[in-house]
C-alpha cells in the first residue's frame, strides 16, 4: 500500500515587506549557477479558487523557480456593494489547492494593506477599452480592477536588492478575455518589467468554462448555460474551414434555450476589441479574431470566449 506524501503548504503572508522578503529570499535560495536567470510569476486571484485556477498555478509552475499568488477580493472592482459582500471568501481551501498547485507564497493581505488610505485618488483609467462589452454593463469596473493589478504587479515583482537575475511574469486565464487584454496594454503603455502570459480557458467536460460563479447556478441552470459555448465552437468551426462565420446563427441557438438572456456576442480584434464585422457575415473568415459572449443565466451573470484562427 502506498502512503500518499502530503503537499507542502505555500507559505502564507500578509504585507508588502513580508512578501519582498519571502521573494527574495525564494529567489536567492533557487539551486544552481548564481548567474542563471531565475524565473519569478505572480498570479493574481481574488480567490474562491476552481480547477481553473489549478491549471493557471500550474502552467505558471512548469515555467518558473517561484510562484507567487495572491488572494484579494478588490472591492474597486464591485459596482453593487451587495456582490462584494457576497462574493465568496473560501481562504483555507484556497491555499489546499495552490498547496497541490504547486504555490511557493500566498500574499493575503487585508485591505488596509493594499488601499491604505482609503479608496485611491489617483488611478489608471481603463479607456475605450473598458467602456465596451462588460464595462458597458458594469461601468467603472474595469478602472477597478486596474487599481489592484497596477498595484499587485508591483508587489509581485523581484526586490531590487535581489542578488540574482529574475525574469518576472505575470499570468492570467484567457477566461477573462477583456481584462487581459485591458492589462497587456496597461503593461506596455506605462512600461511594466513584467511579461503577460496568458493560460487558456478551461472547461468542464461538457464545455462550460470554470467560474466562481458557477457554483451559484441551479442544476437546470447549468445545463441551460452549456448553450454559451456551443455557440462559441460553432463559431470555431467556422473559422478553422474559413467560412462565413454567420454570428446570427450562434445567436439563433442561444435564443433557443428559455433559461438563457443574451446580452452580447461579438467578434473582435483581439487587441483593440474593435468589432469585425466584415468577417462575421457571408465573407469567409481570415486571420484571428475573439469571440466573446456574455448572458444572464438565472441571477447569474456568465462570460466566456473563443480565439478564432491563426
């Protein structure tokens, strides 16, 4: 009989000093060659962890000496204050799954930490980009949510006393299409040091894309969201034989189903989100685009996206 060997727990830490220290010291303690580049990535999360974020820890792992991950629900990033106090706070399971994941450090720092005078004067601003599709629907949120990661990428990256070369990255699910995108250009429009690497959506077996949300729908309710990404591959398929991608079709299917209100599906530029409108109708379809899609399901609002071509 074999005994299973238990997962080192990540360590835990609450402030910005402990967390540089932690780095550093991970850092400088990684085997080998002392002038080897070391691999740093910091993955952010406001926890109520799923097997997505498994995968995203993990990709994150098989690339990098150290990983980092941080646990913060960012109230900036709520428009109803109800869905902050809702949202759920699930800390000890969390670290259970970033212990298997393969987490060297946890930074959960409490909110005085991270907005230690109160609600932030200056700010990034999310631009045209965040004014589309989820920002249309929830107005400042996008500015919210930069708030924080503006803050966690500088958090996250090597102390500069650090006495070895680090490459540092950042990593984020192609789940949240918009906010990566939104992130890639903050990072090369301000300068970051840091690399945006992005993990691809991950599914349930039947299709539907891994979400905290998720465990807030019914059973009849998550069968009905299956149609999301159905939808979706539809459109992929479309693609990959350079058809007409014909989007009014995919939207036909999610109408069929009662449980499900649409409120947007749209292809885009990947970059700029600017609809492609030339590609979704009777030309066939080349080069890359996004398609994104949003619905209400129940009281439950899902997202979700599929990389067309290349």
């Amino acid at each position: 009989m074999t005994i299973p060997v238990p997962t080192p727990s990540p360590r835990v830490v609450r402030t910005v000093a402990e967390l540089k220290a932690a780095t550093r010291a991970l850092l400088e303690a990684v085997p080998g060659d002392p002038n080897r580049m070391r691999r740093l990535a910091l993955v952010p999360t406001m926890g109520a962890l799923h097997a997505g974020h498994g995968t995203l820890v993990r990709s994150a792992r098989a690339e990098s000496d150290v990983v980092v991950v941080s646990l913060f629900v960012n109230r900036l990033q709520f428009n109803d204050p109800s869905d902050f106090e809702r949202y759920p706070r699930t800390p000890d399971d969390d670290v259970a799954l970033l212990a298997g994941a393969g987490a060297d450090l946890v930074f959960a720092p409490e909110e005085s930490e991270v907005y230690p005078d109160g609600r932030p004067l200056v700010t990034v601003s999310s631009g045209r980009l965040g004014e589309k599709f989820e920002g249309a629907s929830r107005p400042g949120h996008f500015d919210g949510m930069l708030a924080v990661v503006a803050k966690l990428l500088h958090y996250g990256a090597p102390p500069a006393e650090t006495g070895v070369p680090v490459r540092y990255r950042a990593y984020f699910g192609q789940k949240d299409a918009q906010q990566l995108a939104i992130i890639r250009r903050m990072v090369s429009d301000l300068a970051y040091p840091v690399g945006i690497a992005a993990v691809p959506v991950v599914r349930s077996p039947r299709g539907l894309a891994l979400s905290s949300r998720n465990r807030f729908l019914g059973t009849e309710e998550a069968e009905a969201a299956l149609v999301l990404s159905r939808a979706l591959f539809l459109l992929k398929e479309r693609a990959d034989a350079h058809e007409p991608l014909r989007v009014e079709d995919a939207e036909a299917l999610i109408a069929s189903q009662p449980l499900v209100r649409l409120d947007y599906l749209e292809v885009v530029d990947p970059g700029t989100l600017e609809p492609l409108a030339f590609n979704c109708r009777e030309t066939p379809f080349t080069g890359q685009a996004l398609a994104l899609v949003a619905a209400q399901v129940g009281s439950v609002r899902l997202i979700d996206n599929m990389p067309l071509g290349g």
